[in-house]
C-alpha cells in the first residue's frame, strides 16, 4: 500500500470518528433532555450568509472573485488592493442534497487566495454577514466550524500554525470592534471547532447600537493552499 493511499484511508477513518462523536453527543443531549430538561441548553441558529450557503448546498463553479463583491448572499471575500495584488478562486461542492426532513445539505466550500508578488497583501479574509436582530435576542453566542487547509506539496511560504475569527460590530456612530479573538489551527486533517461567548461576556459586546455585524476569518497572507469549509454555523443560546 502506498503512502498516499494510507493516508488517505486515515483521513477517512477519521472522518468517521467525528461523525460518530458528533452522534454520540446528540445522544446524550438527548438523553439528558428526558431526565433533565432544564440542564440541557437550547441553541438556535442565527441567519449568516454562509450559514444560507451551506444549507442550501447549491453548487457554485469556480469563480474568481472580486475584493467584497458577493460571491454568495451575504459571503465575501476581503482581499487589499493596495498591495500583493491577490486574488482567489472560489467554488462550492454538494456532496449530496439531505432531505427535505433535514433541511440542510451537505457541502464543501474551497477558497483558493493567488499571491502572484512578492509584496504580501495586509489582509485576506472569508467574510460574512449575521443578523443584527438574532444577535441582540442571544443570551450567548456559539461558532461552529468544521475546516481544514489543502497545503500544496510544492509550497514554500512560512504559513502561520493558526488563523483568527472575528465577530466585527459597526456601529451606529462609524466606529468598528473586534470581538472573540478565536484561534483556529491551520491543519491539513478536517476538525470541528466551536467558539463561545458566555452569557456573562454578551453585555461587554454592547449590542444597542450595533448597525452591522461580520464574522471574518482571517487567512494566511503567503503560501500556495485552499480552505476547505464544510460547515459554519452562529448559534444563540436560548433565554431559559
């Protein structure tokens, strides 16, 4: 057997283990919910563009897109176009459509930034709106991801070990904050990641005069690889 095909038998091998523990969890909350209702928290997604993208899981070809022109309702990709001169590619994969049960397809997202100079651009970014009213209604807030980075085997950039989530709020009087701060390691093996703002830390985001809310996802600014997403979802935490 070959290495490649080793590894990838890996990679599927452990495909399943997140899937298994995913189920497992879902069987416990669910037992938890029969004994004891009040002691299992109650989470609902919030509207996101990219949230949108992947329950529809309507294929998207190749694109090259445009610095924050919407490649998708409500999805963008931020790129500087003062220096670098980068761009990016991106496309869309439905694995297959879930049922109508279900209501949420199954797909992968591929973001693909092209570096042709030397110059690194100051910022390169996966975008994406969220409700402001959804937002306003949570008791706390949960990120879900599940990604992982396609390395080219000819790459010879330095790509940093992690990448950052933002949650940006513009406000009413021009002024931008950044909130969360979340780390999410740049691995070439498929994981799921949850981020979580408790309802003791919601009054510090100052919501009230929020006008507009991103997540953002910051990306490596050299290198030869493609994000792969297959899964992102904002949840609110239900009021008890």
């Amino acid at each position: 057997m070959d290495v490649q095909t080793s590894l990838s038998r890996i990679r599927t091998q452990l495909g399943g283990m997140e899937r298994m523990v995913r189920l497992l969890r879902a069987e416990i909350e669910g037992h938890i919910a029969e004994v004891d209702p009040a002691g299992l928290d109650s989470w609902t997604e919030i509207p996101t563009g990219l949230g949108q993208l992947f329950e529809a899981a309507v294929p998207l070809p190749a694109v090259a897109v445009e610095p924050y022109k919407h490649f998708a309702k409500d999805v963008w990709v931020g790129l500087d176009a003062e220096m670098g001169d980068t761009g990016a590619t991106v496309s869309l994969k439905a694995l297959h459509r879930a049922g109508a049960q279900t209501g949420r397809g199954v797909a992968r997202l591929s973001l693909n930034p092209v570096f042709p100079m030397a110059a690194k651009p100051r910022w390169v970014t996966l975008e994406t709106a969220v409700s402001v009213e959804a937002l306003k209604r949570a008791k706390g807030l949960r990120i879900d991801t599940i990604s992982f980075f396609d390395i080219a085997a000819g790459n010879s950039a330095q790509i940093p070990r992690s990448v950052t989530l933002n949650l940006r709020l513009h406000r009413r009087d021009g002024r931008a904050t950044d909130h969360l701060n979340y780390r999410i390691p740049v691995s070439t093996m498929p994981f799921e990641h949850s981020a979580r703002i408790a309802p003791a830390a919601m009054d510090d985001l100052a919501l009230d005069d929020v006008s507009e809310a991103l997540m953002i996802l910051e990306l490596p600014l050299a290198g030869t690889y493609a994000l792969k997403l297959d899964h992102f979802a904002v949840l609110a935490l239900d009021e008890g």
